[in-house]
C-alpha cells in the first residue's frame, strides 16, 4: 500500500478519484428507491394529511423564517405555542401557555379564533374530525 500511496504517476490514486463518482452514481437508485419505499410506507391518514396541508396550510406555513408569512409548523407537535424562530406573533398566541400536542392542535383546528381569541391566523378551521385527525397525524410525522 505504501508503494501504491507514492506511485508517481498517480495511478491508483487517480483511479480511486475516478471510482468515486462511480460508486455515487450507482448509490444513487439505491438511495431513491429506498426513499420511495419510505413514502410508499407512509400510513394512510398521513398520507391524507399531508394532503390537507398542502391544500390548506402549505402556502403560508412552508416558508423560511426569513420570508415566514407563518410559522413553519415542521416541528409544531411539542413545541410552545408563539416560540417559532423570531416570528412576530399576536399578543393572543405570544402570550399562550401551551404546547402543541394533538388536543391543543384538534381544538385549535377547529376553531382558531374561538379556542384562542386575537390571534391572527386567518383560517376559519377544519370541522371535519376525520380530516382534523389526518392533518394532526401529519403534524405528528413532521415533527421530530
């Protein structure tokens, strides 16, 4: 190994710089195919969550904290309520005491405005208690 590591042509050296990109390129649909078969494996009411997040939720609570319209709510299910980053709050949720779990998130759901008054999330709230439960299972799944 010795004599390879000083070969002055840089034979065996160059070879390995040449096997690198190889061996990730060939890496990669193992890499992609084990990733769709994590999504594949998503649970069913996740699966439906995530599809109610991105139709209701997504456009304002998918942003940067630099841009945030919202909270990013990747992370919400334990965390206390109005602690986002430096996003800018209503005094209603600056001043909660409470964290996000999934009773505080199904009655916040439901009703916003009527489970915390003055805060200035502009959603009237999800009714259904099916879709209620799918979009909290996603929050769930988003949540570390």
């Amino acid at each position: 190994m010795m004599a390879c590591a000083q070969d002055e042509t840089g034979g065996l050296r160059r070879l390995a710089r040449r096997a690198r990109p190889l061996a990730l390129a060939a890496a990669l649909p193992l890499a992609l195919a084990a990733c769709n078969e994590a999504e594949e494996k998503m649970p069913a009411n996740v699966a439906a969550g995530e599809a109610i997040f991105n139709d209701q939720c997504a456009v304002c609570h998918n942003q940067s904290e630099a841009d945030a319209v919202a909270p990013d709510l990747a992370g919400v299910v334990g965390r206390e309520a109005g602690s986002w980053g430096s996003f800018v709050y209503s005094t209603a949720m600056a001043d909660a005491d409470f964290v996000w779990n999934d009773e505080t998130l199904d009655a916040y759901l439901k009703d916003p405005m009527g489970y915390l008054p003055g805060t200035n999330m502009g959603y009237f709230g999800l009714e259904d208690d099916t879709k209620r439960a799918e979009l909290i299972a996603y929050l769930n799944h988003i949540s570390p």
